[in-house]
C-alpha cells in the first residue's frame, strides 16, 4: 500500500509538506501543492479513507486515546478538550483501551490508523515501540497530554516542582517523619508521572536532610481502595507512625483519610494528609493538595493541534500547565 512516504520521496519533499498538500493547508506553494496532488494521483495514495477528496483531506474529527473512561482525571481532560472542539466545529472520537491491555491491538491498527481523524490527543499512557512507530508514522499531528512520549509534543505540570511544593509545605510546619503513598502504571497509565513523583519525592526530602524510610512508603496504584488498604497496613502495625503523608494523587489521599479515620487517627492533629490534583471531591474533604486542572490542559493541548492543523503556531501559553498548593483542613502543625 503506498504511504505518505512514498509520495514525500517521489516529490522530493519532507512528509510535513506532502501531509499539509494534501489537507489544502498554509505554508506550501502552489507549484508544490500541485506536485505533491499530482503524484499522489499517479500512485493512487488517499490520505483518509473517510476524506472527500485530496485537496481537502479532512475529517473535522480529532480522536483521543486514553486507557480509560471512568477515571475523575481523563473524564475531566476529555471535558475540556470536547469543549475546545466543539467550539471549532470539529467532532470528538474517543478510542478507549477500556483499563484492559488486550484492547491495544484493536485500538491502534483497527481503529487510529484506519485514518478517520485529522489529529490525536493522547493521555496518561505508555506505548509499546511498535505503538510509537504507528504513531510517528501517522500523518496527522499527535500530542500527548499529562506525561511524556519520546519525540512527540506534551502539555502537563511540572510534576517534580509539585512534588516539592506539596512536601514543603509538610515540612514547613515543622513535619519531619513524614510517609509517602505512591502510585502506579497499571494498564500502561502514568508512565513517567509515579518515576517523576517519587524521585521527586525523596530529592526533596534529602535536600532538607530528612530520612526516606521504605516502611512509610506503600503503594495506591492511584486508586481510593488500594490507598485506604496500604495506609491502613502502614498505620495499623508501624512501631512508630509517620506525622504526615505525601500521596502522589488525591484520589489516594481519600483513601488515607479513610484509613485514618477508621484507624481513629485525628486529622490533622496526629496525621496531616496531602495530595495532588485539587479532585472535584477535594474541598468538600477538606483535602490540602496541589491543584492541576486537567480541563484547561485538554483545551489547550487541542487548540495546540487545531492550530497545527491551520498551520499556525499556537502563540502564549506555556505548554509547562500551572500547578498551585491548596490549602485545606487536612494539614496541620505536628502534635509532637
């Protein structure tokens, strides 16, 4: 089957250009243009099988790869993202792995490269080489949203500076035995984000000289139940407790402040909690935690690709989001 390689090479052309010929974009000149069609013609490329025609190309539909629908963090995203598109008059296409591994094959080689949308958002997940190779093979402008993918354009916080400023703020007013409650990659989720988190984690603890003991560290996979099952392990049988925990989302916070309370752990008098996210359930716990807000990243990362698309760059904006410490009830002084 022949691909935009091929017509780049007959063309003498780079596969941007041959890609925005075809889609009748800016920034290429008539003569080129003309080339890139005529060759395409004569080696019968289409660039999208739901596409009208060559000069056109497009869909007005933007796809989404996520590995799951139910999370507060990716319903949130795809929030903003719909709303940016919608605005644009393009349609959202939302290709889920549904938490499952298995589906991936499907997703990618039935789905994303049948070519039905004109540029794909990518969130939150891992790929294996043979899904960074469909996707830099792709042409349609692709970016991933709340971590990082090698060689492909990102937008989230700076997860290590939200790191330090969560702890602290723990060790500000006057925490010193403080526990962290990590979190995951399951189904391929977060990739970089636990690495980035953790290191983040103990650099700031040794940077003011304070011990990072591993009996304070448990695992919450990101989740409410496995959170609340690890910290009530850590609580329940420590010889001695830590007076704060850093939890590297809020959704694992609500689990500790859960084990805490059943465990009959004051809040924050005997146990200060914080997480990261500002969850929508965050206040009304009264919940400390470094606010992100995932559906001003989902705006912005598909007006980043709808401009692509026009062949503009974005201007303003840092592709860097802003993170800001919440404070709340669920921190305090150290009783002793």
């Amino acid at each position: 089957m022949t691909g935009i390689e091929d017509v780049a090479v007959a063309t003498g052309v780079s596969t941007a250009t041959v890609s925005r010929a075809l889609r009748g974009l800016t920034g290429v000149s008539p003569a080129t243009r003309a080339k890139v069609l005529t060759v395409a013609r004569e080696l019968g490329y289409v660039p999208s099988s739901s596409a009208s025609g060559l000069a056109s190309g497009r869909t007005m539909a933007m796809g989404v790869l996520l590995p799951s629908i139910e999370r507060w963090y990716f319903s949130a995203m795809l929030d903003g993202i719909d709303r940016q598109l919608r605005t644009a008059g393009y349609d959202l296409i939302v290709f889920s792995l549904g938490g499952f591994g298995g589906n991936r094959e499907r997703v990618f080689h039935r789905s994303i490269l049948r070519k039905r949308i004109d540029a794909l958002i990518v969130m939150c997940m891992e790929l294996t080489e043979d899904e960074y190779r469909s996707l830099r093979d792709l042409d349609s402008p692709t970016i991933v949203v709340g971590g990082s993918v090698r060689g492909v354009p990102h937008v989230s916080i700076d997860d290590h500076a939200a790191v330090r400023d969560a702890v602290e703020h723990l060790i500000a007013l006057g925490h010193t035995r403080i526990g962290h409650v990590r979190g995951g990659g399951s189904f391929g989720m977060h990739f970089d984000v636990p690495r980035i988190r953790n290191d983040a984690f103990k650099e700031t603890m040794e940077a003011h000289g304070l011990p990072v003991r591993e009996e304070w560290s448990v695992f919450g996979d990101f989740r409410f139940k496995e959170a609340k099952i690890a910290v009530t392990a850590m609580l329940a049988d420590a010889a001695e407790r830590p007076t704060a925990l850093f939890c590297s989302s809020d959704e694992m916070a609500f689990g500790a402040l859960t084990a805490a309370a059943e465990l009959g752990i004051s809040v924050p008098g005997e146990l200060s909690v914080i997480g990261i996210d500002d969850h929508e359930f965050a206040d009304p716990m009264g919940l400390t935690t470094v606010r992100q807000m995932p559906e001003e990243q989902g705006a912005y990362a598909a007006e980043l690709m709808l401009a692509e698309l026009e062949g503009k760059k974005l201007e303003g904006g840092p592709v860097t989001q802003p993170h800001e410490l919440i404070e709340r009830a669920s921190t305090g002084p150290p009783l002793h």
